[in-house]
C-alpha cells in the first residue's frame, strides 16, 4: 500500500480525536469507578473488562475472555483479560498492555474539572480519574488500531494479543503466576505497551525497561514507654536520635548510598550514548531539580535513569501530632530504593544489616523488603530501531530513548517471565497529576500519540517487522 495511504491512516487518527469520538470512549470509561484499593471494587473491575474492553476489542476481530485471578485472597484480587486477532501464523504477534483500574478518587480534594469521575476538558488539558493512568493511554492505542484497521479493509498484516489486568495500583497480584499459567496464550515478539510520562510533553519517548523498587522498614526499640526528658534526658538513649544517624550511615546528606553493596554498576557505554544531552524538568508544573543533590559526577539523566536512589519516605518517633517532654521508646523509618539492573537485591536485608553492624547499629531492625524487579532491554535491540524509525516518520521529531523508566512498573513479568522485548511508548508526561487530585492527560499529547500508534501499526503491517527477531513459540 502506498506511503500516501499511511498518510490516512494518520489523518485518520488525528480526525477520531478532533471530533470528539475519543473524549466520548475516555468518558465512558473514566466514569467507571475502578478504584482497585477498595476491597468492595470487583464489580466494577470485572464490568471494565465484560461491558468496556472485551466488546471494545470485539468488534475490531479479538477473541476475548476475562479471567479470574489466580491469587485466592479476601477480597479477590481483580481480574484479568485476554483478547486475541489471529491473522497469519508466520506474521510477527505484538502483545499489548493496560490496566483498568484506578487509584482512589479522592474526590473532595480536587479543584479543576467535576472531579474525578467525569471527563472534563479545560484548555489543553483533560481531566478525569485513570487519564493518564492507564484508561487514557490504552484508549489510544485501542483507537489507532481500529483507525488502521479501516483502511487496511480489516486486515492488519500482524497478529495482536491484549492482555489488560485490574490490579497495577496495589502491585499487580497474581500477574506474574497469571502470566506463567497463559504463557503459551501470551506468547508473542514483542510487547509495546504505554504507561508512564514522557521524557517531556514536547518530545515523543520510548523506554524499554523499568528501575526496580525495594521497600523496607529500619526499627529501633529500646525500652517500654516514654521517660520524662527533663528526669532521664542525657542519660537514656533517644531513638529517634539513633535511627537517624542510621539512616545517615545509608546514604549521605545530598542523596548518595553508602553501601557499596547497593550501589549499581559502572553505567554501560550504550546507556550513557542514550541519555546524552536529555534535559529533565522544566515543563509547567515540574518542580524545581536540586542540582546539589544525588551522586556527584553524573548528569541528572544518568542520576534518574541508570543509577540507584535511597529515599525516606516516612519516618515516626514519639507523637508528632501531640508532642511531649518524654524521650520516645522507639523509631521507625520506611525506606524506598529505587535500583537498576545489575544491582544485588536479592541480599538486600544482608547488606543493610551487615553494614549497620559495622557503624555500631546492631540493635536496628530491618524487614524484609518488597521488591518489584529491574529490567532494562538493550537501546541496540532492533526492534527497538523499528519502533523509533516509525514514531520519527509519523511526527517529524527523534524521540528521546530512555534504557528505562526512572520509575517502575510490572515489565519484568513480560521481560523475564515470557522473555520478551519490551518497548514503551509513553502518552502522559510528569506534571499530569498522576495518583493525585486533577489527575489530567494533555489533549495535544493524545493526539499526536493516535497519530504515533497509527503509524506505528501501519509499518508493522507493512511487512517490515518480518525481519525482525521472531521468538516462534507461538
């Protein structure tokens, strides 16, 4: 089919938005209260997926079924999708992702828009709950599929797989024992999925992995009850006094961790080439980067992308709302370690406990951490040229490529578990107001990201990703 042809398919995509028909799918959608940390939300999760996705993928030719969890639990972790357009059994399978449900409304503390739940647009900027994460980015990708499929006369020229889960916002229980059962009904090239912000709202951004998140507790208690300061200070240790320059033996006053242990590898050379030159904040709404702070030597893209951080995030000793003349029998600390591939964190516990015995803190505790994975695809991948090539084609502009997330989400369950290429073709951007009140998409992003994956599909379908690396297990 002719280049001219792949122009219509974007004019295709940029026109579904212009006249309203994606604001009244988001709508739609957004309205549907699939707040996953509810314990009472399973009816609304499983109609996301039975009255929303399943006829949505229908009626573009996906075999669909919804599954239910395999985590038995009270209350049931939500359910998971499966959808499926079988073409050709020697053309390339692209796997897709989403999730439907949505952090808490939180609905008295929003101020733009009707709140949370109804899809308002104010300027550029469309507000509703699950925008920007994940109804909004899923909805475009399901939009640019169904613009290609028109004009491709419901031919594709690739196989697509969906897989759409109701659990991303409390750590997607039962993904990966989900992903390990469907394996085979999973199996596919390559996964290209959209989550997440881009590198800014002006520069179309793939990421191909995502830092791993270690979160754990440091506990001190040394003795029952409080004691009067002015009768005991000076002579009983204050706890709170003691866990602090704990945690400082951890990581230093501008940001650095101390523990040789968990500190990353020495950053590849391919890596280093990707986040050249990437600039980060600026945008409206981006707070200002502290430029004294974090590992000295490294660009704030190599600090946020290819290096490790360890952060307080919550930290209690005595009554902070009601303070009083007492030294507090205890202190706690919740510590967040945001770490790339390469880092040992499967000792993570040791290293900590080892370390803070060295500095003279043997009578700290420290728990078992949580852990999601790192994972980060070679910049060097060809599949990930293919998709790059393509987004440049569509808008004129060399999108930024980041080896991974400065965040994190699941992308080790399709990395490491069904040993996929990962790539990322985020359509929000860091000031959308994502697990807060005003939570937005920018309507300029969404529709140059339809134009992005209509583009992205009609190359696929072109024939090109034919030589591309096949897994051919499905």
């Amino acid at each position: 089919m002719s280049g001219a042809t792949r122009a219509l398919a974007l004019d295709g995509a940029a026109a579904f938005f212009d006249r309203g028909d994606f604001s009244r799918d988001l709508a739609r959608r957004v309205a549907m209260r699939t707040e996953s940390q509810r314990p009472d939300s399973g009816p609304e999760l499983l109609a996301y997926l039975q009255q929303e996705m399943g006829p949505a993928l229908q009626a573009l030719g996906f075999d669909w079924q919804v599954h239910r969890n395999p985590v038995v639990a009270d209350p049931q972790p939500g359910p998971l999708l499966i959808a499926t357009r079988h073409e050709a059994d020697a053309l390339p399978t692209v796997l897709m992702y989403g999730h439907g449900d949505v952090i808490r409304g939180q609905d008295k503390s929003w101020r733009e828009g009707n709140g949370p739940w109804e899809l308002v647009a104010v300027g550029d900027k469309l507000y509703g709950r699950g925008t920007a994460d994940n109804k909004g980015q899923h909805s475009i990708n399901i939009a640019a599929l169904a613009e290609v499929l028109k004009l491709r006369h419901g031919r594709l020229g690739f196989n697509v797989k969906w897989l759409i889960e109701t659990g991303e916002e409390t750590g997607s229980p039962g993904l990966a024992e989900f992903c390990r059962q469907h394996r085979q009904a999973l199996a596919a090239d390559v996964l290209v999925a959209s989550d997440g912000p881009r590198q800014s709202r002006s520069q179309p951004t793939v990421f191909l992995g995502s830092r791993g998140v270690a979160n754990f507790d440091l506990q001190l208690t040394l003795r029952d009850g409080a004691h009067h300061s002015g009768n005991w200070g000076g002579l009983l240790r204050n706890p709170g006094t003691v866990l602090a320059h704990a945690i400082a033996s951890l990581v230093d006053a501008r940001g650095c961790i101390r523990v040789a242990a968990l500190r990353p590898p020495p950053i590849a050379a391919n890596v280093k080439a990707a986040l050249q030159g990437l600039q980060f904040g600026g945008d409206p709404g981006d707070p200002s980067i502290d430029t004294g702070w974090g590992e000295p030597d490294l660009s704030p893209a190599e600090r946020v992308i290819a290096w490790n951080t360890l952060e307080v995030l919550a930290y209690t000793t005595g009554n902070p709302e009601h303070p009083i003349n007492a030294i507090p029998p205890s202190a706690r600390a919740h510590m967040h370690m945001r770490f790339v591939v390469g880092t040992d964190v499967q000792h993570l516990r040791q290293h900590v406990l080892q370390h803070l015995a060295a500095a003279g803190f043997t009578d700290v505790q420290v728990s078992e951490p949580e852990v999601m994975a790192a994972t980060r695809l070679d910049p060097d991948n060809p599949w990930v040229h293919f998709v790059v090539d393509s987004m440049q084609r569509s808008t004129g502009l060399k999108p930024v490529v980041l080896p991974n997330l400065g965040g994190s989400l699941p992308n080790d369950v399709f990395a490491d578990i069904l040993g996929l290429p990962t790539v990322w073709v985020p359509h929000s951007y860091g000031a959308c107001s994502q697990h807060a009140p005003n939570e937005h998409l920018l309507a300029s992003v969404v529709r140059q990201g339809l134009q992005i994956m209509a583009g992205l599909y009609w190359d696929l379908g072109e024939g090109a990703a034919k030589a591309l690396p096949r897994k051919n297990n499905h």
